[in-house]
C-alpha cells in the first residue's frame, strides 16, 4: 500500500499547489458550481440569482422573466453538492469550494498505479503512470479548479477498471462500476455512456461463452445476469433523485436539450442566441456537405483537444501502441470501449461543442488508463528496437525512456499551469474592475447587470444579473428591458454584434450610456430601459 498512499499525497499536494496559485473560480462552468454550491450552503436550494446561458430557461424570454431561477437545466449537480460541506465547515470561501475536488482528484493517481498491475505491467510502467496521473499534463491546471473535471476523472476510470475486474469474474466489482457510474453521470450526464460500455461488456462476455476465441475452451459467463441487473439497478439509484427534481422542476429529464440549443445548433455562436431557431429542420437546413464538416470538425477538434491536453502530444504515438497491444485484453477492452464511444459521441452529437471545451471536461477520464497504455508502448516499441540492435539492454532502455517520457509530462504539466494561471488572473483582473466601477457608481447591491459571463460577474462583483446574447441590439434591449437590467458589461473579446458596434466601432444606441470604466480589455455602461431612467443623457428608452 505505500506506493498507491504516496502517490495519493502527491498528487494531493499538486492540487492543493494549484489552489494556492489560483485558489478562486476561473470560467463560467466553475463559477456556475461555486455559486450554487453557496446557494444551497445557504438553504436557498438549487437556484441562481442569474442566467448565464438562456436554454436554462427554455432557449428565449420567460413569459415571466424573473431572478432567482431554477438551477442546472443544463449542468449536473454533483460538483457543488460536494462543496456544501467545506462551506458550511469554512464559510463561502474559495478554499472551501477547492478543497472537495483536490481530495477527490487525487485518487486518480493511485487509481493509475492499481489498473497498472492488476493489467501485469511492469512496476515502473505502473509507478509512472501513477505519476503522470497526478501531473496530467497539460490538464494538470483544471484539476485544481471547483469542476467537474476531479470528480468525472477518477469516478470514470475507477468504473471501467471495475468492469474489467467484473469480466475476470468479480460480481461485487461489477457492481460497484454501476456506482461509480451513477456518481459519473452526475458529474457529467456523459456518464451515461459508462453505463453503456457496461451493458456492451455484459453481452461480450454472453458471446465469448457462447462461441469461445481460438483455442479458448468454452467456459460459463462470468458476469451472470443478475450481477448485470444489479448494476444498472445501482446506477439508477444514484441517478433517480436527481432527475426525478428535472422532472418536477422543469418537466424534462435534460432540459437544455429540450430546447433544441444543444443538439440543432450549427455553430457555437448559436448556443449563446434567442433568435436563431434551434430545431432539426434548421440543422438540416444548412445541407449535407456542411452537416458533414462540422462533424469531421468536431471529430477533429476531438482528437486534437486530447492529443494536447492529455497527451501533450509526445505521448499520443506511444499510447496508440500501446492501445494496439492490449486490443484484446480484457484489462482495456472497457477502456477501449468507452474512448470510442466518446468520441463518436463528440463527432456526431455534440461537434458543434467541441471546440468550445465541453470534450476536455469527459477526455480527462482517459487519462489513467491512457498513461498505462502510452508508457507501456514505449516498453513494446524499445523491445522491437532492441531486438534489432544486440547492444541495447531492452530493461534498461525502457526504463529511460519511461523515465523521460513521465518527466517531460510532468514539466509540461508545471509550464502549462503557469500560463493558464496568468490568464486567468488577468481575467480576474477585469471582473474586480468591474465590480470596482460598479461600486464607485453607486449602484445598489440587487443592479442587474448584463454581461458576456453572467456567472463570473456574480461571483466577483455580487451583482445577478443576465447574459449578453448573440443578438442584434434590438433583442438586447428587449432582455435588457425584461430583466430590468441597469449595467452592460463588454469586454474587447467579445464576438456578440453589440460589442462590435458599442465598444469596437464606438457606436451606442440611446439606451446605452457613456462608460463608468473604460479599458482597452473591458468598459461598463448604464443601460436605460425605463423613460425615467436618465442615466444615458436622456429619457430611458
């Protein structure tokens, strides 16, 4: 047990180094947990005080358009449910939000190092993908971040590895896989496709007792039927709650999806629109070779967003030799299995989705396994070498060059976070600047304010408020007027028309004040949209 415990507490301190780089929320998905996370802590239950996406509303303008709304009509909860406790132990702090995901996260690291051995690798195969675990790469900084991405990790890979255990015979292990299933999904509702492999594993392990491999001789399943029955049944206890809540609070198991902005948009911009319509004609509409090329793209951006962030892109060839090696081994035949499985899921369900990061949060679950197989081909590849050339000693060859491949993981892994951190401080930056602008303005405590990330806007200025959609201007006042929104947010990357007209071309329609902040990276105007609101120069609009 001490390898697996030291590579837990190192991977731990990893993490607990990025909270104190970077201890705060970074981007929407994170700031969206931190914030429900505090509103449950504080008894308010599963709710926000701002819209941050309008398919969490049904894709336009409520009938009633209202703050606080219902919460994660389009993301799951697990990722601040697991917050609650640290909040209410340490307050509403960013420790505590951070703290769940670097004591969760760090079990993947010796996760790695168990999938190693129980698959017959060398030690040194299994201690440096425990390594590489705990540094991912080029993901490493997402690990110290209040997301879903230390949860899904280590609950996806443990499934898998659990499965692979039930096809050598473990009952309880296949079992526990429809658990950690469950948890999965409710960090990601891409969990669901573990349940999936799961049922594929089952009927696999049906067909090779029905007609043996080879010289196989005939043997009896070895997952029976009602171990199967019972990890579905444990994975529907996991889940059922949850969407029994989606169910009476919106009236839909997925109700983003409900809204056609997840599956029958044609660009990412459309995700961000209350205009553009978001049914199947209109994806359709945009004909064959186009539907074509945005799938190939997904499926592209897919393949590249992995190759970098997990792979960092040298250990990409050794891993696809090592996938090529074990192809049928039952150890990573379930690995295998869900790894195409997402990426078909990515190419032809959610492409439009890729490039915008959702695969990253889903392709961290690859890892542990993944670094087993990228080390291990390096093991096979300096084998076939050293068969060719009698003065290498293939042993000690393959430790070297496992050796450097684990260290230029790890270094990439430590300049990455270094670079992300900066980002994400000047990110940081300009929200505190707005809040800053926004409190020397006067503006009272309950001012709606309007912005690219609502989420982020709530979390650092503590203002609610509502989305900037990728409308024209004219649907801009008119959720502006709905929510009875006082303050716009622009910042210069922006891609919405209203940012290009106000703070690109300088153009302000008459609803628009001038600017209480003015930078070259973001500025803040009053938005008049009541007649006695004479902030703009004049009469509200």
């Amino acid at each position: 047990m001490g390898i697996p415990i030291a590579l837990y507490l190192l991977a731990l301190v990893g993490r607990l180094v990025l909270v104190g780089g970077f201890p705060d929320p970074a981007y929407p998905d994170s700031f969206y947990y931190v914030d429900v996370a505090r509103q449950l802590a504080a008894g308010h239950g599963f709710s926000v005080d701002f819209v941050w996406i309008f398919p969490e509303v049904g894709g336009r303008i409520p009938a009633n358009p209202v703050l606080p709304i219902p919460s994660n009509a389009h993301w799951m909860p697990l990722a601040s449910i697991v917050q609650v406790p640290f909040i209410w132990l340490l307050g509403p702090t960013a420790l505590a939000s951070a703290l769940p995901f670097a004591l969760i996260g760090a079990t993947a690291a010796p996760l790695a190092w168990v999938i190693g051995r129980d698959a017959g690798v060398p030690r040194y195969v299994a201690l440096g993908a425990g390594l590489l675990t705990a540094f991912p790469a080029l993901s490493w900084v997402y690990m110290g971040q209040p997301d879903n991405f230390s949860l899904y990790q280590p609950m996806v890979a443990g499934a898998l590895w659990l499965t692979a255990r039930g096809l050598r015979g473990s009952r309880r292990s296949f079992l526990l896989a429809g658990v950690l299933a469950g948890l999965a999904t409710l960090a990601r509702n891409d969990g669901v496709l573990v349940l999936g492999v799961m049922g594929l594993a089952f009927l696999w392990d049906r067909w090779r007792a029905w007609r043996p491999f080879g010289a196989e001789p005939p043997r009896p399943p070895r997952v029976p039927f009602w171990t199967a029955v019972g990890g579905a049944a444990l994975f529907l206890l996991c889940v059922a709650p949850w969407f029994a809540r989606q169910l009476a609070v919106f009236g839909s198991l997925s109700p983003s999806t409900a809204t056609g902005r997840v599956l029958f948009i044609r660009n990412i911009g459309e995700w961000n629109s209350i205009t553009t319509p978001a049914t199947l004609d209109h994806l359709l509409g945009m004909g064959i070779g186009p539907l074509l090329l945005t799938r190939v793209g997904g499926l592209v951006a897919a393949a590249f967003i992995f190759s970098v962030l997990v792979g960092a892109v040298v250990l990409v060839p050794p891993m696809l030799v090592g996938a090529w090696h074990r192809r049928r081994d039952v150890w990573f035949g379930p690995y295998l299995g869900y790894a195409a499985a997402l990426f078909l899921f990515s190419g032809i369900v959610s492409a439009v989705h890729v490039p915008g990061g959702t695969f990253i949060h889903s392709a961290v679950a690859l890892a542990p396994h993944g670094y087993v197989l990228a080390l291990e081909g390096i093991v096979v590849a300096v084998g076939w070498i050293a068969r060719r050339r009698p003065s290498w000693n293939a042993g000690q060859a393959g430790r070297v060059f496992t050796s450097a491949a684990v260290a230029f993981g790890v270094l990439a892994a430590a300049a990455g976070a270094v670079t992300v951190h900066a980002t994400w401080a000047a990110s940081a930056g300009r929200f505190q600047a707005v809040g800053a602008a926004l409190d020397a303005a006067g503006a009272p405590a309950d001012d709606r304010v309007m912005s690219i990330d609502a989420s982020g806007t709530r979390y650092w200025t503590g203002h609610p408020g509502v989305v900037l959609v990728n409308d024209p201007l004219p649907t801009v006042l008119q959720v502006a007027r709905a929510y009875d929104t006082r303050w716009l947010v622009l910042e210069r990357d922006d891609s919405v028309p209203a940012a290009a007209q106000i703070l690109v071309d300088g153009i302000r329609p008459p609803w628009v004040g001038p600017p209480i902040l003015a930078r070259p990276d973001v500025s803040v105007y009053p938005l008049c949209t009541a007649p006695s609101d004479t902030r703009c120069g004049g009469a509200g609009s």
